[in-house]
C-alpha cells in the first residue's frame, strides 16, 4: 500500500517512486526497498544508478538496494517540487525559490527566480524537456521555458496562469493541464512567408485565395495580377497575363482555366 509519484522503466523492469521508498516491478515480482518519510517524485538514469529526487529529503543515488545521500548545501533545506534532466544537468524546482540547475559533472549550480531572470512566477510546479527547452508549469505565472542554449528564460502564454502538467504527445504537440482552466493543446507550426522583395510576390496585397490542383495555391493581388504558389517547391511564381489586375476572387476550373473576377473589370 503505496502512494507514486513517479517512474522509470528500463530492461529490468519499471521502478516506482513512493511515500515507501523505490518499489521495483520486474518478471511479475513486486519488492520494495524501504525509505523512511520518501516521497520520491523523480527517477533518473545517472551512471549506472539511478537518481532520485525526493520532495522533502534532496537527492539520493540508488543502487540495488542502497540509497546513498547526494549533499547539495543550496537544496538540503528546500522543498523540490518538480525535476528533469538532460545533458547531465538536473533541473529543479525549488518552492518560492524557482530555478536550480545542477551540472552533475562539475558542481555548478547556477539559480534562476522572478528577481535575475525572465521567470515570471517563483512557484514551478512541472517540468518537461524538449530538444533545447525546459517547459515549466508555474503555480500563478503559466507557462515559462528554458533555453539551454543562452540561459534565457521566456513566457509563453496561456488563459490559465496555474499549470499542473505538461506532456508531449509522439507528434511534438504539447498538453497542459491547468487549475480550473481545463486542458490546453499547443501544436507546433511552422510559419513562412512571402513578400515582394524577397518572396516573389508581385504585390504585397494579397485580396484573394484559392486552392488549385497539383499542390498549387492561386494567390490574387491589389493590383499585381495573380500569384501562384507552389506547395512541391515552396516558390511563388507570377501569372504573367494577369498584369497589374486587382483580382478580388479566383476560381479553378477543370481543364487547366480560372475563372477570375478583377475589379472594374468583370470576370
């Protein structure tokens, strides 16, 4: 009879982290490695151990059946609500105190709150890792990120300033669950565009739209003519006989025709 707050599977098995210690699943066999007053709400692969953040007690590593303490001075006294790892740098949520990031090689503990960084709110209450960001779930601030390339912190923003979890999905949208807000899907896109002077438009003002066959978008200009773009090349070409038409709406019709209406000039 234990409570978890999180897991870690590997070939040996899944491991959980409870209020009773690591439980360890493996070959249909429950065994239970007993921690006094645990609550163990992160697991971590960390060289050929397994480290574990607990919420009240700091970190500790956990190898077969020992756990051996892992003493940092800055954290021995905080609450750590939340973790993750990436390139041998833990980060932890600290309570009311918000970022500390521990380089498990060197030492380093570099700390990041509302006071010297972009964080927007000192209570982080989820963590989730992406290729260079750590997303942050904050507890009145919504959502912040990480860049582990400059070390900057940034907001992202949300309705809900309360976020509980993050999750990303196998296609790279990103879940967030919130207090009395509901869930939020964050999908991924990729945003291009074209202009006259780079992008082969032939007039900035773009008034019509039209999807074509043979992955083509007919494009209608204030005053440029038509534009088309090509989804295979991602190129805009110009329709050479359309001149300087305003083209107000586009039409294609079958055997390779658009029917076109021009403004002041009929269709």
């Amino acid at each position: 009879d234990a409570q978890a707050y999180s897991s870690y599977q590997d070939s040996t098995g899944i491991y959980f982290g409870t209020d009773k210690g690591i439980i360890h699943y493996h070959d249909g066999r429950i065994i239970n490695h007993q921690f006094k007053n645990a609550y163990i709400n992160g697991i971590y692969p960390y060289e050929d151990k397994l480290l574990l953040v607990d919420k009240g007690l700091g970190l500790w590593l956990f190898d077969g059946y020992i756990y051996t303490k892992v003493d940092y001075q800055e954290i021995d006294t905080a609450v750590i609500m939340s973790s993750a790892i990436k390139d041998d740098k833990l980060y932890l949520s600290l309570y009311r105190k918000g970022l500390c990031i521990i380089d498990l090689q060197t030492d380093e503990i570099k700390s990041y709150d509302t006071t010297n960084s972009g964080l927007s709110f000192d209570v982080i209450l989820t963590m989730m890792v992406t290729e260079d960001e750590i997303w942050m779930g904050t507890d009145g601030g919504g959502i912040n990120i990480y860049s582990v390339i400059d070390d900057s912190i940034r907001q992202f923003d949300l309705p809900s300033s309360s976020i509980t979890t993050l999750y990303r999905d196998p296609y790279s949208n990103i879940w967030a669950g919130s207090v009395r807000s509901g869930l939020y899907g964050i999908k991924s896109s990729r945003v291009i565009s074209f202009d006259s002077i780079s992008g082969g438009l032939t007039n900035d003002v773009v008034i019509s739209l039209a999807e074509g066959s043979s992955n083509r978008i007919w494009i209608g200009t204030d005053g440029g003519g038509i534009n088309v773009y090509d989804v295979n090349t991602g190129s805009i070409t110009p329709i050479n006989d359309s001149g300087s038409a305003k083209v107000s709406s586009i039409v294609e019709l079958p055997g390779e025709k658009l029917l076109v209406s021009s403004y002041s000039q009929g269709l």
